[in-house]
C-alpha cells in the first residue's frame, strides 16, 4: 500500500471537511467519490493545462462600477433613489417605457387592483414585443408564473431566452435554473460561470457584499424580528449606542447605511459619516472600510495614498485583515510600486489570523504564479481554508475547479452547486431586502411578487417565504391569477408547486408540506404514494415529523406496504430525533401494539375509525356550535347551569351543616 501523499490528504480533507457558509442560508458540503480521487491521483494538478488558461481570473480590479452594469433592467430604480447606482441616464431613456410599465405592475399589486394590473401587463407586452429584453425578462415571469397570462412554461423559456440574448441578467439566472432542474447541466454551468463571475466582479476586496438577506419569514420568531429600517427596535438601539459613543454601533451603523441592510436605504453619505466618527474613537474596521472606500471612490474622489494610510493605522491596532488590503494595493501597483514580494508578505500576515480575504488572494497568487511557482495544488488548499471561513469568492474558484476539472474528473453537478451559491448573491440579489421591507410593513402583494420573481430565479428562501405567504394569508396574500385574484385551486397549485422548488434544494419543511398536500389532497389529487415519497425526502433530511407520517402510513399501509416492524422503526427514528415528540410517539407505539396483538378487536376499530370521526366532529363543532348566534346561546347557557349548580351545592351544604348540629350545639361530620 502506497504512502498517502500531500495531494491524497488534500482531497481527503475535501471529503470529511464541511464547507460553512455563515452568509448564505445552508452549508455545502464538497464530497468527492473514489474515483475522482483515482483521477486526482493519475492527474496532478500541477501538470494540467487548465489551470494556466486565460479564463483564470486575476485579482480583479478597484473599479467600482454602478450596479446597472452588473444588472441591466434592474428593479433597483422602482426601489432606491441613491443618485449613483440606479442605472445610467441613456439606459433609463431608452427603457422608460419598460421602467413606466414595471412601476404600474408593482402599484397594482401592493393595491390589489387586478384592472390595474390587467392594464400594466399589457404596456409590458407591448414593449416585450418592440424588442425591449427587459420587458421580455418581465413578460416571460408573468407567464411563468400565471401572472394575469396564461400559465405556459414554453412561452416563459422563449421570452426569457430572447432576454438573455439582449442581455437581462434576470432571464440568464432564470435559464440556469431551469437547466439545472433539467440536468442539462452543459448548458446550466456556462451560464453561472458567468453569473458567478459578474458576481465576484461587484464584491468589495475587503468584504463580500451583503446585498442578500436570506431571512425565512416564517421560521418562528424571525417574523416578529424582522426589520423595518429605522423604525426596527434593535436598529434604533444600535443608533442610540452609536449616538452614546460606542465605536462598535458606529460602524454597525455605518455598514447598515452603506449596504443597505434591513430595510434600510443605501445612504454613503450617511455611512461615510458614521464611519469617520468610529475611527475618531479608534475603531479599526472601519479604518479598513474608509481605505476601501477612497481606493474605489465610493462618494468620494478615489485617493489610493489616503487608502493606504487608513490601512497602515488598522494595521497599528494589531486589525490584521488590514494587510490584505495593502498586498492588494501592492500587487496592483495602486498608490505604490508595485511589489510582487511584499504584496505575498502582506497576504502571508493576514493568513496567518485566517483572514479570509488573504488566503483567498494568497490562493490567486499560487493558482496565476503571480510573484511565486504556479502551484495549483497549494492554491485549492488556501481556496478550501478561505471558504471554511464562509468567502463566496473562494467557493467560486473552487467551483472552477470542479468545472475545469483541475487535478481531477471535471464534475459539473458540484461546480454548478457552488456557481450557484456565488452568483445569489449578485447585486439582483437586493430584492429580497425589497421583499423583507415591503413584508415588514404589511404590503403582501408586493413582497409576494418579489418573493414570486426571485424564486423563479432560483432562490430557495424566496421559494418558501412566497408559498408560506400564499398558505398563510389566502386571500389576504393580494395572489394574483390568471383573469383576477387567484382561485383557491390557483393559489394551492402555486404553493405547491413553489414548496417542491424548495424540497428540490434541500428544504425538509417545504417536502414535508409537499407531502401533506398529497396526502390531503390540498391543491392536487389525493396520492398516497406521492405523499410517501415526499415524505422519505424529508425523512432523509432528519425531519422528525416525516418520520411520524411514515411510521402511520406502513401502520395502515396507506401508500406504502402494510408493515407494523416498518411503523414501529420509523416511530422510534421519530422519537430519537425530536424528543419532544415522546407524547405522540408514545401513541402511535401504543396504538400499534394494539394492532400487533390485538388485530380484530373493539379497540383497534375504534382507533381506525378516529379519522373518518374527527372532520365530522370539527365540521359540528365548525358549522353548529361556533356560529356567532349559537356561541352566545350555548354560552348562556352554560353560564345558567354553572349559576344554579353553585347554588343548589350552597343549599345542599348549609342543609347538611344544621342537620349535622347535635343539641349541645357542636358540629359533627355530615354524612352523604
């Protein structure tokens, strides 16, 4: 047996290492199989080709381009008025049309007015067929969607492939999903390679945006903390520490200003200030921030000799990601002679604190021989250390590596997993902070079409937050249909199809809600077996409740073989992953024990028959005992009998006490 060498323990550690993404919703796990090892082993990545080629990106630049280069036909003028990033004034001119027609559409719906939207819709497809690929970005949602069109996938694919081709963004998103579904994964991973790439291209060097919030509106509390600009309680204490001098809440401050974080609107002027104010008090984050800020002129004219100052002074107070900074501006040569020697030097003191940013670039300069030996092998080692730290720029190089298949079988189903996770996170992902805002200030409608336009995007969050609003509101959500408010078969038709997009990407809430909706037959045909398999999907997500469905449905053979060995292990699988379940669990276990020995009894008939007898009982309890006039009868009612019950007991008991009296006046104990 041959010695494990640095490459076999390099990928073995990709095996057992679990890549956590603090910034994104789920972490990703890179597992390789035996035989990508063997083709690791047979090619080593030093010797490949590949990783010289021209499509390798450099370090990038300090050109800090306005969003609408990175997403043209951008929602973000409807929403933000910042005066530099919405989009150019020739592009507004020559889309006002679209930009009019999107803005009717986004009215209609936060009004509930589906004449208005009827109307809007139609504007959108006027300009959809003059050419405007924006509109036909639009015009493809609606009918994806059923959007007042009607629904008609291969309608929605053309115009979005027109779109693509003028180049919406939004559309190219939407077809790499769909290929994805499609496994025509070829096609998928062309598509975010570029997305990814674009992507990368907008993050800041020091920080990567956090344009995305991915907030689950409906995962318990989340929906009672979700912000709502200033007006959110634990904004304004922030604020009023900041305002108090706490250098820590001034650049919290600052950031939710500069990003615009939580309802709130980009503000750099505002950030700028909070910023100044946290270094005067000797913050050194935002030391690094102000240097990021001149050497992009971000609000200001760009200055790369202050730039460097601000990162010298971070770097004074021991704030080691600092030095990242500076080896970038070394080996760009902004601001200093370029220096290939002290640009690595810088990168290495930053690493050594595991700063994320300075494995990343430590790992460019090793995978470009940028100053050192091209080595491909030592650059995947700093990737996977840069992505352990939660970089999104990291896991895009490591999905170029899937995808060129450096030092290895290329495998396009990881690359365009980790593709994927880069390129959500794009500037158009800032639609969900939209969405959180318009949800947070009770405008249903226009956080359900958001929600509605980013989960045909691809965006799992967005997924499950738009088919949560849909079950949760009804006919409150402003759901629009095909001619009108959605029907209730409409609206379950669209939940359900919206929580199977989110099972497919890992949601066990969403797969089990999926395998309700068969089961009961909410918003599709009744379907055991349907309702079986989502439910293994959530089982094989650790989803207790799934586990308890199972256990029930192998008790009754309902969708599965009849099986009480089966039962009875899914009931106790239940019981070991969610303890709390000990009450219903110990049901279920009494129940079939039951059956097991007691097969044709009285009992298990009677426990049978519980099913069919609870919704007639409900329906009773529903239609007869809680219609209003009735309630307040059946409560008088009850009122009287409780009232004239206390006072025969009174009677009864003062009877017994003086009959109970012996002549010497003493009191013995009454007999009943």
């Amino acid at each position: 047996m041959r010695p494990l060498t640095a490459l076999k323990l390099f990928f073995l550690l990709l095996i057992i290492s679990s890549l956590s993404i603090p910034l994104l919703a789920n972490p990703i796990f890179v597992v390789l199989s035996n035989e990508e090892l063997k083709e690791a082993v047979a090619h080593p990545p030093g010797d490949d080709a590949a990783a010289s080629d021209g499509e390798w990106d450099d370090l990038g630049a300090f050109d800090m381009k306005p969003d609408y280069e990175f997403d043209r036909g951008s929602w973000r003028p409807l929403f933000e008025d910042d005066g530099q990033t919405s989009a150019a004034p020739e592009e507004e001119t020559a889309n006002s049309d679209y930009y009019s027609a999107l803005s009717k559409i986004i009215a209609s719906v936060g009004a509930g007015d589906p004449r208005a939207m009827d109307e809007a819709s139609s504007d959108i497809e006027a300009a959809a067929l003059s050419g405007n690929p924006h509109a036909q970005s639009i015009l493809g949602f609606l009918h994806s969607t059923g959007l007042m069109r009607a629904r008609d996938g291969a309608k929605a694919l053309i115009y979005h492939h027109f779109a693509a081709e003028g180049g919406n963004v939004q559309s190219k998103l939407v077809l790499a999903y769909t290929y994805f579904r499609q496994e025509m994964y070829e096609k998928a991973v062309a598509l975010y390679a570029e997305l990814a790439e674009l992507a990368v291209n907008s993050f800041m060097i020091s920080k990567d945006s956090s344009l995305m919030e991915p907030v689950r509106i409906h995962s318990g509390t989340e929906e009672t903390k979700l912000a709502k600009g200033e007006e959110d309680e634990e904004f304004q204490i922030m604020e009023y520490e900041a305002d108090r001098g706490n250098a820590e809440a001034m650049y919290h401050v600052g950031l939710f200003h500069f990003y615009g974080l939580r309802g709130l609107r980009r503000d750099h002027k505002k950030a700028f200030s909070w910023f100044l104010k946290a270094v005067e008090k000797g913050e050194p984050k935002s030391m690094e921030i102000l240097a990021e800020i001149y050497a992009r002129g971000i609000g200001v004219d760009r200055n790369y000799t202050k730039a460097l100052e601000w990162l010298q002074r971070a770097t004074k107070l021991n704030y080691f990601s600092a030095y990242n900074g500076m080896g970038y501006l070394y080996v760009k040569g902004y601001g200093v002679e370029k220096n290939l020697t002290k640009a690595k030097e810088y990168f290495k003191l930053a690493s050594e604190k595991k700063d994320a940013g300075g494995l990343y670039n430590l790992g460019i300069m090793y995978l470009k021989g940028i100053g050192v030996k091209k080595d491909a092998e030592t650059a995947s080692q700093y990737f996977v250390l840069s992505a352990n730290k939660g970089l999104p720029k990291a896991f895009y190089q490591l999905a170029k590596i899937f995808h060129k298949g450096i030092g290895m079988k290329p495998n396009l189903a990881k690359a365009i997993t980790l593709y994927k996770l880069v390129a959500e996170r794009g500037p158009w992902s800032s639609m969900s902070r939209w969405a959180l805002e318009s949800y947070a200030k009770g405008d249903l409608g226009k956080a359900l079409l958001l929600y509605l336009r980013m989960a045909e995007l691809g965006f799992e969050v967005a997924q499950s937050n738009a088919a949560w609003i849909l079950d949760k509101y009804g006919d409150r959500s402003m759901c629009m249909g095909e001619a009108g408010f959605c029907t209730d078969t409409e609206r379950y038709q669209r939940a359900h199809v919206l929580w199977w997009q989110a099972s497919e990407q890992g949601n066990e809430h969403a797969a089990l809600l999926i395998g309700d909706a068969y089961y009961y037959g909410r918003g599709t045909e009744r379907d055991y077996i349907r309702a079986a398999e989502a439910y293994m999907q959530a089982k094989s997500q650790a989803n207790a409740q799934a586990m308890f469905n199972l256990g029930y449905m192998y008790e009754h053979g309902e969708g599965l073989p009849l099986d009480l060995h089966l039962a009875k292990r899914n009931y106790d699988e239940a019981l070991e992953i969610d303890p709390s379940a000990k009450f219903p669990v110990t049901l279920a276990l009494a129940s079939l024990w039951l059956r097991m020995n007691f097969a044709n009894s009285f009992m298990v008939d009677l426990i049978d028959s519980l099913p069919y007898a609870y919704p007639k009982v409900e329906a009773w309890v529903e239609t007869v005992l809680l219609e209003e006039g009735n309630v307040t009868i059946l409560t008088l009612c009850a009122c009287l009998v409780a009232v004239l019950f206390l006072r025969e007991r009174q009677r009864r008991h003062a009877g017994n006490r003086v009959g109970a009296q012996n002549p010497m006046g003493q009191v013995e104990p009454a007999m009943f």
